[in-house]
C-alpha cells in the first residue's frame, strides 16, 4: 500500500513539472509600454507573433514592490518611490523584452522578466537601488508600519 501510494506521488511529481514547464513561454516577446501602474507591474503591448499585438499587465517577476495603496503612509511614499524609479527606468525607451514568461494568479497578469532596450534588467535596477524586495510568489511577510 505504501509502495503503491509513493509511486503515485512519484508520477504526480513528474506530470507536475512537465506541465509547469509548458506554462512557461521562454521569449522574448517584443512589449511597448503603455502605462507604469506600479513599482512592480506594467501595462503593455506585447507582440507574440508577427501582426499580433495584445495588451497585458505585467507583474515583473522576482520583486515586489510596496503598495501605493497601503494604510501606512511610510509604505505609501516607499511604493510611490519605486513607482517613480520605474518610469525612470522607462523612460528613455518605452521598447522592451519579455522574457520567461508565465501565468500569475490573477487573471489578465502576467509575470515576466522585463529586460529594458540596453539589455539591463528592470526588476535588477530595482532592487539593486533597494526599492523593492526579492519575491517568489509566496505569501508576502506582513508589514509593519513603524513611525520614525
């Protein structure tokens, strides 16, 4: 019995990480920028295809960026700060690349690398600079808002 139910875990195991493989569209994806929404997220127009444009939010994979709509108003101007550094980002050139692109839990957003038009990472700058955080897709450590 034991047996048997480690051999199904095994095999789930492996069909689970085959379809997490296909979920994946590697890139890059060609991707105007239409709108920073956040420190975190983008509105674009990405060309998957020639002739085939669609628009998209795009949460940029692997930071995480405080909320603009937070309670605290020291999150607040924080979120507002990498808001801000984004659009810098993008300014020069609204042209960018998607790449390891895949589904995020909300429907209509992605979650991508964004590589900007002089090769450099967005989500990278981000957090080099300290606007942002590492994230993984997990749940979130809950902040506290202390007063300074």
């Amino acid at each position: 019995m034991i047996k048997s139910l480690l051999i199904l875990i095994g095999i789930v195991a492996v069909f689970a990480t085959e379809a997490e493989a296909r979920d994946e569209i590697s890139g890059p994806v060609a991707a105007e920028i239409l709108r920073v929404i956040d420190g975190d997220t983008l509105l674009v127009e990405a060309q998957p295809w020639p002739q085939q444009k669609m628009e998209v939010y795009v949460r940029i994979r692997g930071i995480d960026a405080p909320e603009l709509k937070s309670k605290c108003g020291r999150l607040r101007e924080a979120g507002l700060g990498a808001q801000r550094a984004l659009e810098a980002l993008t300014a020069q050139s609204r042209k960018i690349q998607l790449t390891h692109i895949s589904g995020d839990k909300y429907f209509g957003r992605i979650v991508a690398d964004v590589v900007l038009s002089d090769g450099r990472s967005a989500g990278g700058d981000l957090l080099l600079a300290g606007l942002v955080q590492t994230y993984d897709g997990g749940r979130k450590p809950r902040e506290t808002c202390e007063v300074n």
